[in-house]
C-alpha cells in the first residue's frame, strides 16, 4: 500500500514538525508528502533533511510557502545528493 499524506496550510512550524518525524521515520509506505503553506524553518528543514537521507520510498515532496531560508536549505540540498528517489 502507498500512502498520501498532506498537511497543507495546518500552521506546522519547527516545533511541531519535530513530533511528526517520529512517524515518519517510522513510514514504510509514504510516497507522496505534501508540507506546503506551513511555517516550517531551518531547524524543520534539518529534520527533514535527515529523514531524507534515509528514505528511498518517497518520490513527491511540497515545502512550498514555508519559513525555510539559507542554512535549511543548505541541509536539504545535501540531503537531496543522496536521495535517489525524489
């Protein structure tokens, strides 16, 4: 089973974004991951970025209209060179 999840426009910030890595660290099955119009950060993006780094299943990432600047997406791209399926 491949699952959807989108969280678009829920006020999700660094704070909040750091419960929901638990689960998605723990996600087998999610291709698609929808984060768009939240207010996540640098600290978020670093999260993220590490959860990417491990994945190999998705292959659909929004982070559109987010907080994220210089340093996060520093983090991502890095995370990016060794993720092969996004």
């Amino acid at each position: 089973m491949q699952l959807v999840l989108n969280l678009t426009g829920n006020l999700i910030d660094d704070e909040l974004f750091k419960f929901i890595c638990p689960g998605l660290n723990l996600n087998t099955s999610l291709i698609e991951l929808n984060l768009s119009y939240n207010k996540i950060g640098d600290e978020g993006a670093r999260r993220l970025s590490k959860y990417l780094i491990k994945n190999q299943i998705l292959t659909h990432l929004n982070l559109s209209n987010n907080a994220i600047g210089f340093d996060g997406s520093r983090y991502l791209a890095q995370a990016l060179k060794l993720n092969s399926t996004l």
